[in-house]
C-alpha cells in the first residue's frame, strides 16, 4: 500500500483510553467497509499508565506516533529515476542520463547508500576545464573500462587493473622520438606498427593501445608479458580512440562527495522549501532514514504537494489537535464533546453525540453497518466508555453509554467491576514516579479574570492508594504554585466507588475559593467533596462561577 493512500485515524493530543480505542475502533470499522487497510489508527502523544494496561490486555501495540499531520516530501511527487552505480564510467553516466531525461544523476555504492551526485556540468567541466594528462591515473581507470569505452579488448594483461601512474600520450611519432617523451607508466595509443609498440613497451609503458587491429602479433605479446605491459586492442583510430578514451575515468572521480543538500522523506515541506531556496540545484536526492537514494525532488514538486487525510476522533478543538492540523484535509470528525474550534475548508461527515465516552458512539455505528464486533475490538471500546464513565458513576455518562458497554462486556467475555478495578489501578499505579510526574500526569493550567490556577487529577478505587499519593503530592503543589503566574494549585484524588474526590489545596486565596464554590471548609489542606468526580463538568464550572466573588486581595 502506498503512504499517500493512507487515511489517518487520531484522537487529542494527550490521548486518554477513549481517544486511543477510538481511534483502533473506528478504523477496524472503516477497514472492514471499504475492504482495504488503508485506515490508520494513530497516536498524537504519548499513552498513559491505564491505556497501555488496556493495550496490553487486549494484544494490541499502541498506535502508529503522529505528532504533526505539516506536508512531508514523502507527500510530494518524487521522481523515482534509478541511481548509478559508483563503478560506472563517465561514458555510461552520460548515457544514464541521456535515457531519464535528467541533468542531475545520484552515484551509490554496492548498498543502495547514496555516493555522492553527478551533474552535466560537471562533465562539461571536465571535458573544457579539467582535462590534463594524468587526469586518467588520477582517477584509478581500470582497464576493462577504457577497453569498453573504446570497444577494444585487453588482449594480455590483468583487465581488472588500474591505470593508476603516468599520463595519457599519442605515439604518432618514430621510434626514436617516442622514447624521448615517453616516461615509465605511461599509457600510449597507437597505430598497427609493431616498432613503435616494442618502443613503448621497452620505454616502460604500463599500458599500450593498439588502433585498427584485432590483436597483436606473438612477439610483441610476449614483449608485453614479460614487461608486464597491459595491451589492449580496438578496431577504432587514434583520433577516435584520443577523443574517446578520456570518457573511460570512473564517474565517481567527478562526482560531488561532500556538502550534499539531501532530505529524508519525513522532512517536512515547510522546512525544506527555505533550503531549497537558498541552493541553485535542479534536483535534490531524497533518501530513507538508513541513506538509501529513494529518488529525486525539485522545486517543481512543491507545486502539488499532497496533503494528509484524516479522520479526528474525540475531540473538535484546534488546541487540543495534532500539530499542523491546518495543513492536513479532515473527511470526518466522531466525537461527544461541545463542537469546538476545529474547522474544515470543505463540508465532512460529522458525528457527534451528548454522550459519555466516543466509544459508544462507535458501537451504533458498527450496529447501523452490520458489522460484528471481534472480542479484542469490544474489549477496547468497553474498557473506554468504563474509563470515561468513572465505570458509570461520572455526570457525563448517560444510559445509551451504560448499555453499550454491558453489551461490548458480554462480548469481550469481562466481569465489569473486576476489570475496572485492575484498570483504575493500573491507570494510578504510579512506582518509579516522581511527585512532578505526578503531579503532570493529568495537570491543566486554567485563567479567568486575573486568576490563574492549575487542577490535576488522578482517579482509583483504592482509598488507601490516593492517601499514598497525598502524602507525595502536597510538598509538590507548593513548588508548582507561582510558576507561570499559578496562584492556586488544586490535586483531585477520585474515589470512583465512593463517587467523591478528596481535594488537595495550595495558595493564599485556595481555601477561600473552595469555601465560596463548595460551602466547604478546607483544613490542613484538603478537603473531600462528596459526588464530585469530573474536572470538566464539576469542579471547574463551580470555580469559575465562584472567582468573581472572591476579594481582590488577601
């Protein structure tokens, strides 16, 4: 399956157990309609203690980390054109891109690892600018190669050894005038006359090419072997052969090694398009995270940049999204909060209900579809409607809630009460934690007016495991108060079988707030509010109705 065909499925970006299971839910639903597996469950952070028991109990790994839905290269049309191989000639360099078309042309090594890059101006260059003698020896030209260049063959000698000392010479001159300018090592085209090829192989040439011949005769063979003189043979003249044989270096030698301008496929757009800007290149290489060549991009390819698909599940604010949500195209949104910020440039299916949890949004929608329900499927959607419900004891929760997950228990084969209860406790088993990790787990900074106060939260069924935590935490909330202009610092421990929160207090004008909301006194920092469990529709509201009353200074 192609990356660009994929439809991503992701809840909030602190996911809870409802936004996780949601999104594996819905997309097991949309996989199932549309016969594909092109609907991605993600993740926009990172899961907590109780999702990843919820997780674990139903064999599932948690989703696939989407932190930012910004435009990637991997969302760009990259020109797969094949790579050479950095054993090439330039001659076949040429011809490789000759055949795609493309002034730029990647080199890798054996591994698919890209070398380095080749351009036609480089050759260009070189054929103009570069060209000395030795320019071959430099380069390390193996033999077979220059036999190939110029369609000759290596008639004695080792085919698979290098050029690698002395410079190109045309022997067009007499016997005696060729060993005044010919050094040791040197490599010397010439014609049919056996006199001036003995001449050359006893001046020391490492290498003679002999024009306009299939082979050479057995004396000179024999000359050569015992000079260790590679000699190659072509039908073709010397002028061809010195125009052609320069052609016979391995493109490597040219190519650009260092200072390369590549990008990974998950680079994102916005950052690549200011760094393309400031290079005059045509293409730019894109490669996988292990330095494999993928293919090539240019500024081309940021005309029609594709955008993510995706599919948001509970949650409709913007603040709350994943990042660069403005870059992505939202097809649909599930959710059972308020309609929030989040907004769409065209219309979308949207879905959302005055229910308690997502996840019973879900099971109508796999009823309505006539889909069956797998068990490990149910046993995700219960184990989020128990967790968003505080197991039906929370004011979200309503009796369409409670019903669908009795029915998604008798699926998934739970006992309600037992499994929330290893659920809770997984979600407030907080070993290892410091008092700041708690404290952050669950933490939310709210302003009103001139106050700015921060409640965190942590639910169990286990009163004596929330006194623990009590007794870590309050030495925490005093260090939290004051940071970033935080006057006040709340901690809610829920009791969910109890259905009260025991209330952890810091600041000078805390009690005073808590009396005015609750009518309840706070003493030695706490106090217990019965059936209160929800931040978001208990406590939060009765402070903010209550901050306006309170006196302007303590």
């Amino acid at each position: 399956m192609d990356k660009e065909e994929n439809i991503y499925i992701v809840g909030h970006k602190n996911p809870d157990t409802d936004s996780i299971c949601s999104a594996i839910s819905y997309a097991y639903l949309k996989n199932k309609l549309t016969g594909s597996e092109s609907y991605v469950a993600c993740r926009a952070g990172q899961i907590n203690e109780e999702t990843e028991f919820v997780l674990k109990h139903w064999n599932f790994d948690p989703p696939m980390y989407l932190p930012n839905v910004g435009s990637q290269v991997c969302d760009m049309d990259i020109d797969e054109s094949e790579g050479a191989p950095d054993d090439i000639t330039i001659r076949i360099a040429w011809e490789y891109m000759k055949e795609s078309e493309t002034v730029t042309l990647p080199v890798m090594s054996g591994d698919g690892k890209l070398e380095g890059l080749l351009t036609v101006g480089d050759i260009a260059n070189y054929y103009i600018d570069a060209y000395t003698k030795t320019i071959m020896s430099e380069a390390k030209t193996k033999y077979y190669d220059i036999a190939e260049t110029i369609n000759g063959t290596v008639v004695v000698g080792n085919e698979h050894s290098y050029f690698a000392k002395g410079k190109v010479v045309v022997g067009a001159a007499k016997p005696e005038h060729l060993a005044k300018v010919l050094e040791p090592d040197d490599l010397v085209i010439l014609s049919d006359r056996e006199d001036t090829q003995r001449q050359a192989i006893e001046s020391g040439a490492s290498c003679i090419v002999v024009c306009l011949v299939e082979d050479v005769s057995e004396e000179i063979r024999k000359l050569a072997e015992k000079h260790m003189c590679v000699v190659i043979c072509t039908l073709f003249d010397t002028y061809t052969v010195a125009r052609l044989i320069n052609q016979s270096i391995p493109a490597k030698s040219l190519m650009k090694r260092t200072g390369l301008v590549t990008f990974k496929t998950d680079d994102f757009v916005d950052d690549i398009r200011e760094i393309m800007g400031k290079y005059r290149y045509r293409d730019f290489p894109v490669l996988d995270h292990n330095g494999h060549y993928i293919g090539m991009i240019s500024r081309r390819s940021l005309i029609n940049v594709r955008k993510k698909r995706l599919i948001l599940v509970d949650h409709t604010e913007k603040s709350q999204a994943v990042e660069n949500l403005d870059e992505a195209e939202i097809l649909e949104i599930i959710d059972h909060h308020r309609i929030g910020t989040v907004e769409t440039l065209q219309p979308v299916y949207f879905r959302g209900e005055p229910v308690g949890c997502t996840c019973t949004i879900l099971t109508s929608m796999y009823h309505e579809n006539d889909v069956a329900i797998p068990k490990e499927i149910a046993g995700l959607m219960c184990s989020a409607i128990l967790s968003d419900t505080l197991m039906f004891r929370s004011p979200t929760c309503t009796p369409r809630d409670e019903t669908a997950a009795r029915e998604l228990a008798k699926i998934s084969g739970i006992q309600i009460e037992e499994y929330a209860k290893q659920m809770f406790r997984a979600g407030s088993n907080l070993k290892g934690k410091t008092a700041d990790e708690i404290l952050h787990q669950d933490y939310k900074k709210f302003i009103f007016e001139d106050t700015v106060f921060g409640v965190g939260q942590i639910s169990s069924m286990d009163q004596e495991e929330l006194m623990e935590i009590a007794d870590t935490l309050r030495p925490q909330l005093e260090e939290e108060c004051g940071k970033g202009g935080t006057q006040m610092v709340f901690f809610m421990l829920t009791n969910i079988l109890k259905e009260d929160t025991t209330l952890l207090c810091f600041g000078p004008m805390s009690d005073l707030l808590v009396k005015e909301a609750f009518g309840r006194d706070v003493k030695d920092g706490q106090v217990v509010l019965s059936h209160v469990v929800s931040r978001k529709k208990q406590l939060i509201p009765a402070f903010m109705g209550a901050i306006p009353n309170l006196p302007k200074e303590k």
